[in-house]
C-alpha cells in the first residue's frame, strides 16, 4: 500500500471519442498546481516530442529494470512498445504537496487501484452510446465495422468502470471540465457506485 503522502493521485479513463484529452488538457491549463503524470516508454520520440515533457523515453532494458524493480504502476505492450506509469515518478511528485492526474485505460487504473487503493478513479463518457457513435464517424477515420467494434469495447470498459469512484457525464465540455475540477479540489461529483447503474442503462439505449 502506498501512502503518507501531501498530494493525491488521479486518475482519468474514458472510451475513445468521449474527449477526454481535451478535457484533460485544459483543466491542466487552468490549474497549474496540478501535475500531469508523464508515461514512460520505449516507444522512438516522433518529431517534436521532448523527454519529460511529452514521455519519459527509454531503453526496454530499462523499463524492464523498472518491471522487475516494482516501479511502476501499471504498465502494457502496445505495438510492440512498453508503456507504463513511473511508481517513484508519481510518489516524488506527491511528496512536494502537488496532486498528479493520469490518463489512463480502464486496465490502468484497475492496476493503480490494486497499488494504491486511495488513488482517486473518474470515469468519463459521453451522455449517450448514440453520441459516441456521432462524434466518433465525425472523425471519419473508421469505418462502420471499426465503429461497431469500438462501441462493443465500451461494454468491457463498463464493466471495469464499476471500481472507479466518479463517473463524470461530458455533454458539454465546459461543465466537463468543471465537473472535473470540482471532483479533485472539492471531492465533489457522481459517486460511480450511485449514478453508474441507471447511467449506463440508458447509455445503451436506442434512441426512439
């Protein structure tokens, strides 16, 4: 178990399309008190990424250093690149007083909850499976069978959203981000436990 520490840790998970970068983003850049947790990874940086700023690039010897060592809070293989979240990174910001939002997957944060069970987890969602369904073919980058596939994925993060403390509703970005900062400086919002189940009843739901 982790804790004793000033700062608190955060973290956001969302389907894809719901907006939740966007969200991310400008509650970070409103409060400047607020740290971003910065993944680690073995991925090449691309053209104008910067070295703790955008990731914390590294060998995969090192990050498998950091597997075996225990520090990380969670971690994955994507496309052949690891991808994780630095234990000691998040705890040395904690300790200034800072409090440290993460943007993880629903598999993310069911790890940082296993470690550190006083972590906060926010959900995030459009209003509606239909509005996903819209802003995701605004994209258009994916086609009908790709859309299908994504909105059948929504289901599984469901289920791993049960373990999240907050579900935060994003139908328009303003209140979005509102809502958000009201959950991690006042600890005010829907309790998953309360709102999830009649919320995602009708999330499924075609419209009429």
């Amino acid at each position: 178990m982790i804790n004793n520490h000033r700062g608190r840790f955060f973290v956001l998970s969302a389907p894809s399309g719901s907006g939740k970068t966007t969200v991310k983003d400008r509650l970070l850049a409103r409060r400047p008190d607020m740290v971003y947790s910065v993944s680690f990874t073995t991925r090449p940086p691309r053209p104008g990424e910067i070295d703790g700023r955008d990731y914390n690039f590294m060998t995969r010897d090192q990050f498998q250093h950091m597997i075996k060592a225990g520090d990380l809070l969670e971690w994955a293989e994507i496309f052949g690149h690891f991808y994780g979240t630095g234990r000691r990174w998040v705890l040395n910001r904690l300790k200034t007083g800072h409090s440290v939002l993460a943007d993880l997957d629903v598999n993310g944060g069911a790890s940082v909850r296993a470690l550190m069970p006083e972590a906060v987890l926010v959900f995030m969602a459009p209003p509606s499976a239909a509005e996903l369904r819209r802003r995701l073919s605004e994209r258009q980058t994916e086609s009908a069978q790709d859309l299908d596939r994504r909105l059948a994925a929504v289901r599984a993060e469901v289920e791993f959203s049960r373990i999240y403390d907050f579900l935060l509703v994003n139908d328009h970005l303003e209140k979005a981000i509102a809502d958000l900062e009201k959950i991690i400086f006042f600890g005010q919002g829907q309790p998953m436990a309360q709102a999830g189940p009649p919320f995602w009843q009708e999330f499924f739901q075609e419209p009429k």
